[in-house]
C-alpha cells in the first residue's frame, strides 16, 4: 500500500505511524521518499510517498502520518483495508461510476450510494472525477475539514495506479484492467501491446481469476452513437474505441466491460461485432451465463435498433451479480 500526503513546508523526517487503532506505532517497514512537484514565488509543495509492505489481505488498517520529533506536526487517523488475495472465492461488492454531477440526476443516485456505505468493498472510478467546479467548494476553503475527511482519503485510494493511464489489478476472483481511451488508442504508443499481454495471460489464469472485467471512460458502444435509424456512427469516437480494442476483447473472452462518458445507465446484451449474442441470455433477459459476447454493462453503453441495448435510463443506477457458475445476473 502506498500512503501519500504533502506539505508546504519540508519535513525533514516523515514517519507513518499505523497497525492498530488503539495503539499507533511508527512503521518501521515504510519507505518513503520526498518530491517537490510544484514550485512558484510564494509557496512550494513537498509530497510524501510511503510504500508498507508486509500487510495481510483483506485487513483493515489505521495509520497517521507525522514529524518524527515533533507530535504536533500530524494528521488525523485514518484507516484503508487491504484487497482480497488473488483467488478468493468470497463475495464482494464493487460501486462503480464515472462522470461525477451536481445536476438533478445526480440526487437520486448519491441517496442510494450513500445507503451502501458498509456493504461496498472499494470504488471503482473511471474518469471524470466532476462537475462540481467552484459551486459548492473554493481554493480559498479546501483545506481542513474537506482535505482532511474527503480529498485526502479519496486520493490516497489511488496513489497505486494515478501515475499511469492503463493499470491493472487481481481483486479476489477477478481480474481489472483500466485502460486510456481519451486519446491513446490506434496503431501507436505501447497501451495496445500491454493491454493484449495483459489479457493474454488474464485468459490463461482463469482457474485463479475466473472473471476477466475491463474498465474504460469512453465508450465502445452508447445508444447516442446510433443514428434514428440503428445506423451506427462516431459520436463519442465509438467506432474509434470498437475498431482498436474489441478485437482483443473477444480474442481473450472478456467478461464485463464498463464504460462512463455518455452520462446515462445503459445495459447492453453480450455484444459482438455490433450484435446482440443471445447465447446464454435468460428469456426475461436478466441473467448471461457464459455468453460468447462481451457483457456490455455501463454507466453508459449502446443500442438503438441493432438491438444490443436493454436497459437505459437517464436518471437511475443499477445492480450487477457476477457468481462462481459464471454468470452475471441483473439485480
């Protein structure tokens, strides 16, 4: 786990302090490094980067960052849990969304997402952080209360995998890979070559990993790049994503795709080629059993009268269950 924090004025001996919230104690097994990545006339940040190893899965921690002479040059306690090991088969549960609003159709869903505080094991964000802009929160006011029990925490959550634009990770029995696809796709740069390596040996570990789920902002498929008349077109650069990336999707049997961008809920069949795969789809449509399409669910997706779209709503979340006979089951 790394755990990050930074400073106006250089420390010269950070410490993290954690394992147990009675008793914290200095992390003698961190290591931490000092960088200055932003310098003006009045002022210049030093960011801190301590990497804790030997942390057991699935463990909740408490830890604080501090001086290492001076107690009252500290922060409040705060706590992460580790991720399941690799291949364990327990549920869990995974809140995923994009394009954070403050709009009305945002007010609906924050209710319900705040009701799931103690059930969902991490956040799956994928781009667009928000809209929020200088409406509800200034420069002026940030830090405090707002750094300290809202940014802080949400930012230290990805210190792993912010420095990359295309990260992976194994969570229990499921493999995630997020990849770019604001700009970087086509016939250059290294994302392809990885991405396929990547999924390559994702497929030849499905004993370990069953469940192989891609992550993107942009979408491959959204009702809103089909025309009225079903006819399929580039509007949010579709065909752009479909013709770098779905290739590689059904080569190496992708699961679940989850795609943001297009503000809206959208469920599609497995998807193929532009075309619905009926192959394991329930009557009543709410449950793919090892379909030999790509499951196509987002926070966004695609449609129109090709018939790949089920479910969209403008307003609204939904609920996805993934389980050990490899399906995924609308809920």
């Amino acid at each position: 786990m790394t755990i990050s924090w930074t400073t106006f004025t250089l420390d010269s001996d950070p410490t993290v302090w954690g394992r147990s919230k009675s008793k914290l104690q200095v992390g003698a097994d961190a290591k931490i490094e000092t960088k200055s990545y932003y310098k003006d006339d009045d002022y210049e940040l030093y960011s801190y980067h301590a990497v804790v190893s030997g942390l057991t899965a699935n463990t909740e921690y408490f830890y604080k960052v501090r001086n290492a002479d001076h107690k009252h040059f500290q922060s409040g306690v705060s706590s992460f849990t580790t991720a399941r090991a690799a291949g364990d088969d327990s549920p869990f549960t995974i809140a995923v969304y994009g394009d954070l609003g403050a709009d009305d159709n945002s007010v609906a869903t924050n209710k319900y997402v705040n009701t799931l505080v103690d059930e969902v094991d991490f956040v799956y964000h994928l781009g667009d952080v928000s809209y929020a802009d200088n409406s509800f929160l200034t420069a002026e006011n940030v830090f405090g209360f707002y750094y300290e029990q809202v940014y802080n925490k949400f930012m230290n959550s990805m210190t792993n995998v912010m420095r990359q634009m295309a990260y992976m990770t194994d969570y229990s029995n499921a493999l995630i890979n997020a990849y770019f696809t604001n700009r970087e796709y086509g016939n250059f740069g290294d994302q392809l070559a990885w991405l396929e390596a990547d999924l390559k040996a994702a497929d030849a570990n499905r004993d370990q990993v069953p469940w192989l789920i891609v992550g993107m902002h942009r979408p491959m498929y959204t009702i809103r790049s089909c025309s009225a008349d079903g006819v399929l077109n580039n509007d949010y650069e579709a065909l752009n994503v479909q013709e770098a990336f779905e290739e590689l999707f059904i080569k190496y049997n992708v699961d679940l795709v989850l795609q943001v961008h297009v503000h809206a809920y959208e469920r599609h069949y497995p998807t193929a080629n532009s075309s619905a795969v009926t192959d394991g789809v329930s009557e009543d449509g709410t449950s793919y059993t090892n379909p030999k399409g790509t499951g196509v669910r987002d926070f966004r997706v695609c449609g129109g009268s090709r018939g790949f779209v089920q479910v969209r709503e403008s307003a609204v979340a939904g609920l996805v269950g993934a389980d050990g006979q490899h399906a995924l089951r609308d809920q």
